[in-house]
C-alpha cells in the first residue's frame, strides 16, 4: 500500500517531535472535557448541580385534642320473628272451614282452622251414657257391700269400670277440642297451608304464625370481641330501611362457629310498627369507652412499612408519622387511635415532606370542625 504525501511528511519528522505533538493534541481534549464538567455547561446538560440546602418547607397545621367516645363492635345480621310456630293437626278429619287468610293479625285463642266433627258428636253421647251408667253401678254396688250381700272385690270392679268411662268420654272430649286449630298467642298468618275441603291427618301442617314483636335479630361477632360480650348489653340495631332501634343483647353462643370462628348473639328490639323479619341488619353493642381523635380521612397515608397512619409536627418542628387505628368511620369524619393528645396535625403541605423534615408551621384548619358531641360516636374496635 502506497503511503500518501501527508503520511509521508509525518513519517518524515524526527520520532520525539511526532510523541510530543500527540501528547499535546491528547492533554488539550482533557482539558476541553475537564472544562465542560466543572463550568454544568457541557457535555448531555445531566451535569450534578452545586449542592446547597433547601430552606424548610411551610406545612399548615392544626391541634387537636382527644376526646372520649364510646367503643363499640359492628355486625352484620338479619332479623328474625320473636317467634314462629308451624301449627299441625292433633286429629285427623277433613277441613271444614279456613276463617284466617295469610298477612291477618290473630290474637290468642282465636280459630284457624275448623275439621269436620264426623261421628264425634255421637261417641261423645255414648260415652256420657256409659259413665251415667257405671256411676250407678257402683253406687248399688256399695250398697249390697255395706249390707253384706257383695263382696269388696265387686265394689272396686266397679269402681274401675266407672273409671274407664270417665276416661273414655274424657278422650272424645279431647278429640273434639282438637278439632279446632286455635293461635296459641297473638301473631300474625304467615302461611296457610289448606283449604277448606282437604284432609288433615294427625300432625299434619296447617298453618304458620308468627310474632314479630319485638323482632330478634341475629349477628356473628368476631372471636376477638366474644370477651366484651355478655346479655343485658345495650345494643343498636340499624334496619334496612335505615331506622335505628334501641335494644338489648338477649343471649351470647357459649362456643363459636367451627367453619367461621364467630359467635352468634342474639338482640331483641321493639317493634310495634309489626316490621317484616327476615331482612338485613347492622347490630352494634357498645363495650366501653375510648379517647380517640375525630379527623379527615383525607389525612391518611402510607408510611415505607405499609402502616395507616398521619403526619403531624413534634416540638422541635419536626415531621413525625403516627400510626392510627380506625375505631369509627362517620359521613364528615373518622375517629383514630394511636395519636399522641394533643396532636398538631399536617393538614396541608404533608405531601411533600417526609419524617423527620424540619419545617416551618402556619395554622391550618381541619374538614371536621364541626365535631358533634363524643357520647353520640361509636368506636368500633
């Protein structure tokens, strides 16, 4: 390969003359670069800025004191009738009359359903007849005993036949009352279930009725709230229609549920307006009392470890993230614990500081100011 002029006339100079000119041409890029860094003017523009510190960042705050509430625990139910019975024939006959219809109130003692009396009538004749005429024999059979023409064992023999008629009109009379279904306390139809022309055998089903007054309502509490529990208990029962009931706790499982761990309570509440049972319900029973404070939840936040919790301001101005426990939640606010009392929260500006900042503080104020009075409030915990 031919060697052009230019590589000729460089290949011509004295060999110290080429190392000194490529080690000036490399020492004056190194400066060039070394210049661009330091002055941020060169290079991609991603040059590292003078460091310098950030004067505090204004949060605004505002105090707040706990206050205490009452501590409650929440569940879902339903409610139940007082109680229900599935009313059955005692006798067999056909249906003769049907004087109730489903929905009707009934009061105690009223007839629900009427069976043909058949032949009873006639059994019952007989069997009065029968006991008239025991009755005289063992009156004449006393009389020849105290003259001494009959034997004593004579006198019981009758005295035992006499017994056996009682009992036997006694029966018919039974079997004639049993034709007359009567409501065994004061309800309400729920369910008729034949008509005036069936046959009812014995302990067939004819009617159900049912007492919705006071209603029961039945609630699964967790098993970490079964120690708080216990009848007597005052309890709040929120209907489906959103009516709240006042009421009391009538009865606590002695054991939980096996497939869910919960316990079954049962809460009665009045009910004179005859409300259907057999809807959804929220039952809340009141354990005791807590100091809690009334918030935002616009406040809340995540700290690195994935705890609920707020930012609020130490006495060295200082950013300090506080875990919180949600004991009530409310349509303007939320009740925590876990905040120290009183407490300066961050109630603007939280976003955009981090624990342990120091800041400078204005007074702020909260959504809830409006803070109703504690006794009212439920902390459910």
């Amino acid at each position: 390969m031919t060697a052009t002029p230019d590589e000729n006339a460089w290949l011509a100079r004295p060999a110290h003359r080429r190392w000194a000119l490529a080690g000036a041409v490399v020492l004056a890029t190194a400066l060039w670069m070394a210049s661009g860094w330091l002055s941020g003017s060169g290079g991609t523009g991603d040059a590292a800025p003078v460091s310098s510190q950030r004067p505090p960042f204004e949060v605004a705050i505002a105090e707040r004191r706990a206050e205490s509430i009452e501590r409650a625990v929440r569940a879902q139910g339903e409610t139940r009738p007082h109680r229900s019975a599935r009313l059955r024939a005692q006798t067999a006959g056909q249906v003769a009359a049907v004087p109730v219809e489903s929905g009707q109130r009934v009061e105690r003692g009223e007839i629900l359903i009427e069976l043909a009396r058949g032949d009873r009538g006639a059994r019952l004749k007989e069997a009065r007849a029968r006991v008239s005429q025991r009755q005289l024999e063992l009156e004449a059979a006393q009389r020849l005993s105290a003259s001494g023409y009959q034997a004593r064992v004579q006198v019981e023999e009758a005295r035992a036949a006499l017994e056996q008629a009682q009992a036997a009109l006694a029966q018919i009379r039974q079997d004639i009352d049993y034709t007359t279904i009567e409501a065994p306390w004061a309800g309400t139809i729920d369910e008729v279930l034949v008509d005036a022309g069936d046959y009812l055998g014995v302990n067939g089903e004819a009617v159900t009725l049912v007492d919705n007054d006071p209603l029961r309502v039945v609630a699964h509490f967790p098993q970490g709230a079964a120690d708080a529990l216990a009848p007597g208990q005052p309890a709040a029962v929120t209907l489906l229609s959103g009516a709240v009931r006042s009421g009391q706790v009538v009865g606590v499982a002695p054991r939980s549920d096996a497939a869910t761990r919960t316990f079954r309570v049962e809460a009665e509440i009045p009910n004179p307006e005859r409300r259907p049972a057999g809807t959804s319900a929220e039952m809340r029973i009141v354990t005791g009392r807590v100091r809690a404070h009334r918030l935002s939840p616009a406040l809340l936040s995540l700290n690195t470890q994935g705890e609920l919790g707020v930012k609020a301001v130490n006495d060295d101005n200082r950013i300090v993230f506080h875990a919180v426990e949600i004991m009530h939640t409310e349509p303007e606010g939320i009740w925590v614990t876990g905040l120290p009392d009183p407490v300066r929260l961050v109630v603007r500006g939280g976003g955009f500081v981090a624990s342990g900042e120091r800041v400078r503080t204005s007074v702020g104020t909260l959504d809830v100011d409006r803070v109703p009075d504690p006794a009212a409030a439920g902390a459910e915990g």
